[in-house]
C-alpha cells in the first residue's frame, strides 16, 4: 500500500539510466518511488502496490507501455490509476493513441525536471481530489441549467415533425435513451445534441479534435464511461463537453470537481467515442491484471511453450505436432509481429538455428536479434500458425510456399498492416521471412525520397514522357518499388490508363489497374504483357524484368508509344544496358527505347536527436570531396541516445544515380565491344552523371549520412567519378549545378519534412 503521508511513484522504463534519475529528482521531491525496468515488472509490481500515478515509458523490449495501459484499463481496481507517457515518440498518433488507452498525460523526452515534477504534483493533487469526490454522496443540485426533462419532451414534439405514432415514445424517453431512440424517431444524433443545447441554451459543438482536449482533468475511464471531456477554454477556464447534459449525477461531479458551475458545451456521442477510439481501441476482452497477466509477454509465453515442447525434440518435429490454435502459441507470433511493427522493422526473420529459434528484425537496413526461443521445437508450430494466417498449406513441409498475411484480421490492438510472408525449407527446419507492408507509408511522395534538387527535377521531367522505358534497379530491400509507387502517383489522373504486372502488389492504389501474375496456371509477366497492349494503356509499369522473353515485350511496348517502367537487378545504371544486351536485346532497340535509368540504394540516416560533429580528417575531406584547407567543416558520425535505441541512426534514405542517354551515348550503346565501364566514364563525361558514391558524399557532407555509412555500403568509383560541383567545391567556389543553383547546398536537397520513420522505404 501507499504510504500515507508521501505519495507513491511507479517508475517504468527500460532505460536504466533514466530509472536513476526519476527516482533521485522525485525522491528529492518528496515522493515515494518504486521502479520497474519492463512491462512485465511492472504489472507484476501493481499486484502487491497501488501507487498515486505511473509514469510509463512506450517502447520497451518486451510489454510495451501500450499494453501495460491496456491491462490497467481492464482491471476495476486499477484502470482510475492516472497513467503519464514519457515517450522519445513525438508524433500526434502516439498522444492520440495514449489517450484512448487511458493516459491522463504524454511527455515527450528529453524532459527537464521542473516539468516532470510540475506534472507530477497536478496529476498527484487531481487524483487525490477525485478519490474525495468519488466517496462523497451525490446531490442532486437543482439550481443552475434547467433540468425538467418532461418540458424537453414536450420541446422536442414541438420543435420537430416526429410522426403521431412515435409521441408514445417521446412520452415514455429517459434521459438515458436520449440517443438511443433518435434514429426511431427520425432524427439523427447531431439533430438530437443540437436539440439538447438549443433547449438547455448551452453551445453546441458539431466536432472535437484532440488538441483541444485538457488531459489528466478527469480519469480517462470515467470520460470514455460517461462520454465527457475537459477542454480549453476560453481564457484559461475549464469547460466540458458532453453528450447528455441531462445526466445530473454527472454534471454534479463535474460541478464538485471544477469548485463551480460548469461550463459545459453539447456535441453527438460519437464525436467523444472517436477520441478514445484512436488508432488502436482497448481489446474488447482486456485479461484482469492478475498472477497470470503477464503471459503476453515473450519470456512468460516462452516458458510455457517450453514446458509443452520440452520432452522429446526429435520426436515432436517428427510428429505432425500440436494444435496451432493453442493460446500461448497464438499470442506468442501475435507479440512477435506486434513488436517489429512498433519497432519500425521492414523484415522479420524466424530462423531454426541448432539449439534454437532466432527471430531477427531488419530495422533501418540492419539485421537485429530480439528474441532467442528455446527449444528448437518450437519453429514447427510456429510455422504452422504463420502458414494458418497466410492461408498456406500447413502440410507441405518440402518446398518452399509464398504468401500474404493480412494482420488486421487477428490485431487485438487494431493494427493495420499486410505481411508479406515466404517460408522455405532449411536444413533444421522451415525459416519464415515476412516483409512488412505499413498501408500508412504505402506512397510517400517523390520529395521525400531523398532526390538531390537536379535528380529530382530530372526524374519529374522524365517520367511526363509519352513513350520510353523508365528502369529502376539495385539489389533486393533498395527502394526500387516504393520510388516507381511514388512516380505512379504523380502520373496518376482520371484521362491516363495506368495498368501494372506484379508479383506480389505490395500496396493497393486507387485508380490504377494492378494485376498479380500467377505462373501456375499461365499468368505470367509476359502473358499479362501481352494482353496489356490489347488494353489501350498509356503507363504500364512490370514488377521486374526477369528474362529475355518480358524484356523484348517491354522494349517493343517502350517503342510502339507506351511509357513502361520496371525494374532490374544490376549495380549502377550504365550496367543495365549491357544486362539487356546479354539478355538478347538487340543494341539498336536498348538504345532507342531509354529515356531514364536510375540505380538507387538506401543508407542509414543519423539520428537528428543525438548526432555528434567532428573535424574530418584530410583523407576523409578527400573522401567525401571537400575543401582541405577550410577549418570550419565539420562531418558527423553516430552518437546514441533514446530516441534511437543507443544505435545513433534512425530512419533510412536513398541515394541515387541517373542516367539520361544523349545522341553520343546512344552511339556508344551500338558500338560493338562496349562495355559497362566505358559506358559508365562517358555516362559522368558526356552526360553529367552523379555516381551513388559522389551522392552519397553529398548526403554526408549534408549532415544527414556517416561517412561510415558511406564507405560500408556503396564501392568508390574506380576512375576520378567527381562531378562538376564536387571539384568546383573542393576548390573552394561555390559549386553550381548543370542546371544552375547550388547542387550541394543543404537546402537544395529534397528531404523529407516527416519524421525519420516516414523515411524507411521497403522495396
């Protein structure tokens, strides 16, 4: 229990160093803390202690601080618990989220400690004033806002043309039915709220945003129980908007709380649920915080797997196993999915390593172990509940099986998101792989990509032509199909027939015609092609361009008026002529039908929160291609802090190298004997070509990249590959661009105004 004279502070977050100082700043202060460093401690804590308030961080590895609030929600005895997020998440979903799970507040870290105590001390004093309110009888005041609903009733027959057979039910209505018979009676809810305030003579407020709303003044459970909230009012006084001003016990509590008449404002029930149905609704059958509440966590659903898998390994991956539908087995890959995708992942991997099941998440580009499952038993049922959410055959065991996974169908939390799922067999076992399709970031727009200001206004121009073929290439996981989604969506409009061939679509996007290949039963990318010139299309875009057969279907599609984009596996630009040419292409056709090739790759952004600037050494000023004699440049590399989970970069964005063909490389491409190295020197000569390595420099020279960053994952050009303005900057003149203006300036690059997650492309 609380101590009596000193209220009591639950501390939870994984951070160990911030646990410290909580404690010692609110310690100082007067209070009495107890701290909890995951999920799990802490509903574990909150059985034996009922604190005064709980400061909660988000991300953590095991329970985040989402569904702990969840959990408290569902217990009577601790849902009034005030509930304040510390979070490094700044984005208005994650407040909005809070809100509806039960939060009375949400600081975003760093936080200093006068703002932590002062909030604090209010949601202290509030909850002491409400646990006083709640053990007080309730007086009916009958001073005040008019409170005969018998002369509303009469009001309403009056006002509206309710129909004689329905003057029954207006004589028999109950102010708790006030809404409930609206429909019956022909009114909608906002024709009834706006009936109530024009009768009652209180304002009427036909929306309610989040913004406006005052946290922590009443509990969140009482708000979502009786459809109330405080909000800001005008010169700094309290107002509440309700949907029921007729429910006196309310608007005495409210009158008690606030020391005076209320002022109170009418809106429809449904503008007060929304809010506390913001992105992820509480489950419908929240589980009692009790002995077994943790259960949701890995390491509790481990234990009891363990102990069902345990007896005999060879035998139990001989046997067709055990149910998938077995409780612990379902939350477990439910809680594994949950958390890549609140982790920011693109990839998760569930591998059958010897002694073991590793579950790797690939966030930011890099592949990270979160969870080590013991025994190695467990991949089999594992699989199975994947294979069952997929709709894939659980039997077949032997060959390897693709799918798509639709999670929002088994979301307690109302998660919205696909999974694109592919299970192969392994020597100890079948490995999953499942890349992340988040509907949110489907088609971020062309500025955000990353494009420096030349690449951006020559990828515009380019994709406008009326017929050509557009090729996108790099390796797997670089970005290809997020930037051909975002090229799409700029040519989207009602007069151009846009029609794609994938496998698989990724993301959905209106007004554009998408079609999956099915090489089973014939429908493949040159079949779909085929037909596709019997559409009357204007753009066609083909997933990837595999063979001979597709790519002299695409050629000729390029040539007869269409404008094509696809995708190539190659690793610069220039590269890609020749690939086609070895593909059988004939020279002539690959030169005639170009209009644009992009190579393109993703790096690792710093963390803006905690990147560290330093003084580049003179091979490092040589490196990125700066001025060696001008003390005042600085680089920076990465730090670590809260924000980005101690790993100093956070987010991901392209780089990028363009190849527009002119007469003399077209020449070129004919020309027997050519190879990709001379067409890459006449590609940065003639053209003005800008290597991925010199704009990758010029996102490291911008702030944004490490130079580590750079030289790990993108090859240094093998001939002097500087352009223009790298050598008109290393000479210290202010480097132009061929198209005018500063090509380097930091201001010219077309970044991303979002967040650092909005920047992760999957493609």
């Amino acid at each position: 229990m609380a101590n009596m004279t000193k209220p009591l502070i639950l501390c939870v977050d994984d951070d160990r160093g911030i646990l410290s100082i909580s404690e010692r700043v609110l310690t100082q202060a007067g209070y009495e803390v107890i701290t909890a460093d995951n999920g799990t401690s802490a509903l574990q804590i909150l059985q034996h202690h009922k604190p005064d308030l709980i400061l909660l961080d988000v991300m953590m590895p095991d329970i985040d601080g989402y569904e702990v609030c969840s959990r408290l929600q569902g217990n009577k005895e601790l849902a009034y618990l005030p509930v304040i997020f510390v979070s490094a998440l700044s984005e208005e979903e994650n407040k909005a989220r809070a809100l509806a799970l039960g939060a009375v507040d949400y600081l975003v870290k760093p936080v200093s400690s006068a703002t932590l105590l002062h909030k604090v001390a209010a949601q202290v004093k509030t909850r002491q004033r409400w646990e006083e309110l709640r053990r007080r009888p309730s007086v009916r005041d009958a001073g005040g806002i008019p409170s005969d609903f018998a002369r509303f009733k009469s009001f309403l027959l009056q006002r509206f043309p309710i129909p004689p057979d329905k003057h029954a039910l207006v004589s028999a209505l109950t102010p708790t039915e006030l809404y409930a018979v609206a429909s019956e009676l022909g009114m909608s809810e906002s024709q009834m709220a706006q009936a109530v305030a024009e009768f009652l003579r209180l304002p009427y407020r036909p929306s309610l945003t989040l913004a406006e709303v005052a946290l922590g003044v009443l509990p969140t459970p009482f708000c979502r129980a009786n459809l109330v909230v405080a909000v800001h009012g005008t010169g700094g006084k309290r107002e509440f908007v309700l949907s029921n001003p007729f429910n006196w016990e309310l608007v005495d509590l409210l009158r008690k709380n606030s020391g005076q008449t209320p002022a109170l404002i009418v809106t429809e029930p449904q503008n007060l649920v929304r809010l506390f149905q913001h992105e992820a609704p509480p489950p419908q059958k929240p589980a009692p915080v009790a002995p077994s509440a943790p259960q949701t966590s890995l390491a509790g659903i481990e234990e009891q797997l363990r102990e069902r898998y345990q007896v005999d390994e060879k035998k139990t991956l001989a046997a067709e196993g055990p149910t998938v539908e077995a409780e612990p087995l379902v939350l477990l890959v439910h809680q594994l999915i949950e958390n890549a995708y609140l982790m920011g992942a693109s990839d998760i991997h569930i591998e059958p390593w010897e002694e073991e099941v590793v579950v790797r998440y690939r966030i930011d580009g890099e592949l990270r172990i979160v969870n080590r499952l013991r025994p190695r038993a467990l991949i089999r049922p594992i699989v199975s509940r994947i294979k069952v959410m997929s709709d894939l055959d659980i039997a077949e065991r032997r060959l390897p099986q693709d799918g798509r996974l639709i999670f929002k169908n088994f979301s307690s939390k109302g998660l919205d998101f696909d999974l694109r799922v592919s299970i192969a067999p392994m020597h100890l076992g079948e490995k999953v792989v499942m890349r992340v399709l988040d509907k949110q970031k489907s088609v971020l727009p062309l500025s955000a990509l990353g494009f420096s200001t030349r690449h951006l206004e020559v990828y515009r121009s380019k994709i406008t032509s009326p017929h050509g073929m557009i090729l996108h290439t790099g390796p797997t996981g670089s970005g290809k199909s997020m930037t051909l989604y975002a090229a799409l969506n700029e040519l989207r409009r009602p007069e151009i027939n846009i029609q794609t061939i994938e496998d698989p679509i990724e993301y959905t996007l209106a007004g554009i015609n998408q079609l999956q290949v099915h090489p089973e039963i014939g429908l493949t990318f040159q079949a779909a092609l085929r037909s596709y010139l019997r559409q009357d299309p204007d753009v066609i875009l083909v997933g990837e361009i595999r063979d001979r057969e597709t790519a002299d279907i695409a050629v000729k599609a390029a040539l007869t008026g269409h404008l094509l984009l696809s995708t190539l596996h190659t690793n610069d630009a220039p590269s890609t002529i020749i690939r086609l040419i070895e593909m059988g292409i004939e020279p002539f056709l690959v030169s005639s039908s170009i209009v644009l090739l992009c190579a393109q790759r993703l790096l690792r952004r710093l963390c803006p929160h905690c990147k560290e600037p330093y003084r580049p050494t003179p091979e490092q000023r040589q490196f990125v291609g700066l001025p060696l004699g001008d003390p005042t440049v600085v680089l920076y590399r990465p730090k670590g802090c809260e924000a980005c989970n101690g790993i100093g970069y956070k987010g991901r964005i392209g780089i990028h190298e363009i190849l527009v063909p002119d007469d003399e490389m077209r020449h070129a491409v004919n020309t027997k004997g050519v190879t990709a190295e001379g067409l890459k020197r006449l590609a940065v000569e003639r053209c003005g070509m800008t290597t991925l390595y010199w704009d990758a420099m010029e996102k490291v020279a911008a702030g944004i990249c490490s130079l580590e960053e750079v030289l790990l994952k993108v090859s240094k050009d093998e001939f002097d590959s500087r352009p223009a303005w790298v050598r008109d900057r290393e000479a210290g003149q202010e480097p132009v661009c061929a198209h005018g203006g500063s090509e380097f300036a930091t201001d010219k690059l077309v970044l991303s105004p979002e967040p650092a997650e909005q920047a992760i492309v999957v493609g």
